[in-house]
C-alpha cells in the first residue's frame, strides 16, 4: 500500500473514505501520468528518427520537427519529476523509458546477416513486380513476338512507308521500351503491355 504518513483522525480534517477516495484520485492520476510520459518519450525517439533519416537523405534539418521536439522535451521534464516523486510517494511502477530498436534497424541487421531471403523488398507488391516475371506468350500476341512475320513468311519485305518489316518490329519494340520505362508496378506494366 501507499507510503503515505498517517494522521490519527483528530488530526485529520477528512474522514476515512474521503482521504481513501482522495489517495485512489491521486494514485489514478499519477498512473495516467506515467502513461503520458512513456508515449512522449516514445514520441521524441520517434521524431529523432525521422530527424535522423531526413538529414541522412536530404542533408537538412527541418525546424518543425526540431519545434515538436523541443516541445515534447520539455513535458518530458515535467512529467518525468511528478511520476519520479508520485511513483516513489504511492509505491507505483517506475516508466519504462529505454529505447526500442526501431523495426528499420532489425531490417537492417536482418538485410546483413540473412542476405539470402526476401528481407529486401519493401512489400509484397515490390518483390511480385521483381520475381513473378510473367510470360511474354500470354500477353503479347504470337504476331507481335514474332516480329509481324507470319510462321511461312521468313524473308525481309519493304512496307508501304519504305521501311523493312525488321524496323518497323524495331520501332514498336522502342515504343514498348519507352512505355514501360515509366512503369512502377507489375500492375502498370501489365497496362502498358496490353495497350499495344
């Protein structure tokens, strides 16, 4: 129970289930505090991180995160001198404020000790878009893969326009290469593709 002193009840001024009901307010409310200052200490190591990755990348430092910070920093304190003298005061649990490997940091360790799995696609999507290769046959007519040749046909021939059959499979191969030069996904490729 409470490490409170106890007063005899002519020196009290408040009876037995007021200061009772009193202590409960109190012990709540500095339950509620630790909890607050656990999610802020959590908050600033987080908007550390993202500080950190930003700068990594982009060299600069933004102020409004640096603003959040110096914020959340300072009823860090408050909080932290209320819940260090409450916890002792109403023999609570002390705030677990240790630092939590972030799930980048085990990816990155995963990435260098495990190179051998998937750990390097961001999700599901990215790794089916590098892996599942689908089949040319099944989305590109068997015209279009040969070259606009029918199967009997095997010499060149000039077109109307002047240009041999060779370029002019050349000339729709480079247009497909440009069309799937902007594409992210399988899903895009796929479009771009069929669009032909």
């Amino acid at each position: 129970m409470p490490k409170t002193a106890t007063l005899t009840p002519a020196q009290s001024t408040l009876d037995e289930d007021e200061r009772q009901s009193i202590e409960n307010l109190f012990i709540a409310y500095s339950t509620r505090a630790v909890q607050v200052l656990e999610t802020c200490f959590k908050n600033i190591n987080k908007l550390n991180d993202k500080q950190n990755k930003i700068s990594m990348k982009t060299g600069k430092l933004l102020e409004d995160i640096e603003l959040r910070v110096e914020g959340l920093n300072k009823l860090f304190e408050k909080f932290s001198t209320f819940c260090e003298y409450a916890c002792d005061l109403f023999s609570l649990d002390k705030p677990h404020l240790e630092k939590e490997a972030s799930e980048e940091e085990q990816t990155k360790v995963t990435l260098v000790t495990n190179s051998g799995t998937d750990t390097i696609w961001e999700n599901e999507d990215d790794r089916k878009f590098y892996r599942d290769v689908p089949s040319l046959e099944t989305m590109i007519s068997a015209e279009t893969l040969a070259g606009g040749k029918s199967e009997g046909d095997k010499t060149t021939t000039e077109s109307t326009s002047g240009e041999t059959e060779d370029e002019t499979a050349g000339s729709k191969m480079t247009e497909l290469l440009v069309r799937l030069d902007s594409a992210t996904t399988g899903r895009d490729v796929d479009e771009r593709v069929k669009r032909q």
